[in-house]
C-alpha cells in the first residue's frame, strides 16, 4: 500500500512536471471559473436587478451603468463607453388575440414583432390565409392574399442537430414575411414562433419593412406554436375563419445609448487589438438571461480570469458589452466606424451569443492557415469536452469588423434547448446553470489565451 501511495505521489509529480505551459493555464482557467467566478452573480444582478434590456430603454441604461462599473472593479487599464444612437421600439399594452368560429372565440397567444406597427385602436379582424414560406406567399398572388391576413406557418426542422440551422432555414419568413405580404395586399400578417417545442410561448424578433413605402407597413405578430398548430387545424375545418388581433406597439426617435468596454493593454503588442463581447441588449420580454445576457458575462469573466491568475497578456484584449445587436445591430457597426478611425488593428474577435449552455466548441471564420492552427490546440481542449471546431459565422456583433489580418469565432455551447428560449418571456435567470455559464467563460477564456500567446498567420 504505501509503496502505491509514494508510486502514485511520484507519478503526479512528474505528470505535472511535463504538463506543457499551456495545458497548465488552461487548466487553470477552468478551476478558477468553477471556483472563483463572478459570471453567475452578475447575470443575476442583470437579469434580477436590472432586467429586460431592449435598446433604448431606461433598463438599458442601467445595464450600461452596471457592467461599466463591475468592470471598473477589475483592475483593467481602461474602461470607457462608445456613443451610439439606437432605435426605441415599444410593445405597449400587451398584445391580444383570437380566432373565431362561429362566434365561438379561442384566444391564442402572440406578441407583436420588433419594429411593427399597431394595428388600429380597435383592433384588426380579417380572414386568413395559411402558407409555409415566401414562394408559397408569391404562387398565390394578390387574388388569393389581399386583404387577409398572411399566416407563416413552417415550422423549424426538428432533425438538425445544429438547432441555429433549422433557426436559419425558417427565419426569413419572421424577417421578410410582413414586407412580402404587404406586396400582395395582406393587411397583417402571423408567423409561427421560431422554437422548436411546443408551449405558450411566442418568440418575438427583429422584422423589417425594407423598402416598402410607410403607408403600406402591416401589423406583424409571432403566434405559439401551440397556438400556430391550433388555428392551422382549425383552418382545415373552416377556411372562412377570422382572426382577431390587436398591438399597440410604437417606434419613438433614436436615443443615445452606448457600447461599454473594459481594455487590458497588451504588454507587447498593444497596437494588436483582440475582442472579446456579447451583447448587453435584450428583447422586452423578458430579462434575456440567455440571450445575450450570458454572452456578456462570459466575456467579462475572461478578464477577470486573467486578472486572477495574473496573466500579462502580450496583445491588447478588449471587452466590449454591444448595444442593440437585436434591432439593427448599430453598436457592431458603430464599434467598427470607430475602430477604422483610429486606424485599430484587430487581430481577433471572440463572441458568445448563442447562450449559456454547455459548451461544445466554435464556429470560426478563418483563413486555412489559421483554421488550422486552431486545430492544432483540440487536443488541449479534450479535457474539458470541447470537441467541435467547425468553420462558419462567428457573431452579428463583430460581424462588422474589418481588418487587414483577421480571425473570428463565436462560442457554440450545445445549442438543442436555446430555442425553447430566445426572445421569449422564459429567457429567464433560471434557466441558465451555473457551470455550464462558467465553462463556456473558461473556454473563451482559453481561446483567447492561445491567440494571444501564439498570435494569427
Ligand atoms: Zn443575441
């Protein structure tokens, strides 16, 4: 026995002693996010103090004031906000609706989609015409859709394991489908919400108009999926049917708001800039835990774990809490006009924004050179499960940033629950777990190390 006990003592000794520099720090983010993080609380005091954050709002505001002043107790070189002007869009009295059959009136849940009009004060009540997309919309043409109201009704695909790709396959009819059906003379137009469960819940989003003239604009609302499957069943019975709905949403002036971010000046490089973000807006239904509450969070731990561990990093690393990546995405583009005014070199950005959930790896936009190099570092992540390095879109927020020599990813926690979530009024504090929020921080925390220690090609 006590020769194993002085074998086994040894052993560790010399394992540790061939851990590699990099194993060690990535190891030791991970301890200090399962131990010592601060993530968790702040996604608390967020959701729970501060709350639903969509841009323009005096809740807004005070997210801009927390997080700006969390990161001041870091101990970071800099902390400062970018000015942006961003758009106020307002629901209003909650949203009502119904379906009648023979006078027989069945309520349905719906919220009115960002960026729509109100219907009239009294409401819109109109027959309705079911379609599975915008092809189906313009085969049936004005004959068959003026004066109706156009309900989108494909559903996201249950057999993709990456639940962003059904989100992608199925979204253009929530973003387009208002501006379409207005072509064809609809006077409001429904979309099933993008969510891949069946519940009460309807999940707004950002719609647009495009170029449609003002005075064509429709109402536009995102109805449950319960409720989507209900009124489709209902149609089969009695196509006469009519449905009722009333919004009482309004888009004010643009209001000044900002981007916050938190600078720990690269030690070697610091002209080589490396971001780190999510985005501090939310929907208006709820506190937008998941979306993007998490993601903003997360990037602060980053800093915060190198602070811990007292690491010096070589680059410039900036943490950036983004205004308004829901509607319209001006805090991106605004970081971006700044970032070219200064004649900033950016070498790498980093996002979170597709929640708070076990971490599964990242999507990457990279050259082969540089995809590859990321490859090369899989094997330090195995410990920790993060399995998937994949190339595609990294995050809308750092979407607008340009370089001469670039690499971005986004954090792909495991993604089959989020959309039970997003932009509903369940995107909610509780349903966030604590190690899984603080693995995913670890993980950015460790990519940006290993870019920061061996640079981009
Ligand atoms: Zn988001």
């Amino acid at each position: 026995m006590k020769t194993k006990v002085a074998f086994l003592v040894a052993f560790n000794a010399f394992l540790t002693h061939a851990q590699t520099t990099d194993e060690k720090m990535l190891k030791d983010l991970y301890h200090n996010a399962l131990t010592q993080a601060h993530c968790y609380s702040w996604l608390d005091d967020l959701s729970n103090k501060i709350g639903a954050r969509p841009s323009g709002s005096a809740s807004a505001q005070k997210g801009i004031d927390y997080v700006k002043a969390q990161l001041e107790t870091l101990g970071l070189d800099k902390v400062y906000v970018q000015e942006v002007m961003v758009p106020h869009w307002v629901r209003g009295e909650k949203e009502t609706a119904y379906f009648k059959v023979n006078d027989k009136i069945t309520l349905v849940p719906i919220c009115a989609l960002g960026g729509s009009v109100a219907t009239d004060k009294k409401g819109l009540l109109a027959q309705v015409i079911e379609v599975h997309g915008l092809t189906e919309l313009k085969q049936l043409g004005v004959e068959k859709v003026k004066g109706k109201i156009v309900f989108f009704n494909r559903p996201m695909e249950p057999d993709n394991i990456e639940s962003f790709k059904s989100y992608g396959n199925c979204v253009d009819q929530r973003f387009a489908g208002a501006q379409e059906a207005a072509k064809f003379g609809a006077v409001g137009t429904i979309v099933r919400s993008m969510n891949l469960r069946l519940d009460d819940f309807p999940h707004t989003g950002m719609q647009s108009y495009g170029d449609l003239p003002k005075e064509q604009y429709i109402p536009t609302a995102a109805i449950s999926t319960k409720g989507a499957d209900l009124l489709s069943q209902q149609l089969k019975a009695n196509n006469q049917l009519q449905f009722y709905m009333k919004m009482n949403c309004h888009q004010f002036e643009d209001v000044l708001s900002y981007n916050v971010v938190g600078e720990i000046t690269g030690s070697q490089d610091p002209n080589k800039i490396m971001v780190v973000g999510g985005h501090l807006d939310s929907w208006d239904l709820a506190d937008g835990a998941q979306d993007d509450g998490a993601g903003c969070v997360q990037a602060m731990e980053t800093v915060e774990l190198f602070k811990q561990l007292h690491y010096k990093p070589k680059n410039t690393i900036r943490v950036v809490l983004f205004m308004n990546e829901e509607f319209g995405g001006r805090g991106g583009n605004k970081y971006e006009e700044l970032s070219k005014n200064n004649n900033e070199n950016h070498i790498f950005a980093l996002e979170s924004d597709s929640g708070g959930f076990s971490p599964r790896g990242f999507s990457i936009e990279a050259d082969e050179a540089n995809f590859n190099k990321v490859i090369g570092w899989k094997t330090l992540f195995e410990p920790y499960l993060i399995h998937s390095f994949v190339k595609g879109h990294s995050g809308s927020d750092i979407e607008p940033l340009t370089s001469a020599k670039i690499v971005k990813a986004g954090l792909k926690p495991d993604s089959q629950r989020y959309f039970d979530y997003h932009h509903a009024a369940n995107d909610r504090f509780d349903s966030v777990n604590k190690r899984e929020l603080e693995l995913g921080a670890a993980t950015m925390a460790s990519l940006l190390y290993l870019f920061d220690q061996y640079g981009i090609d």
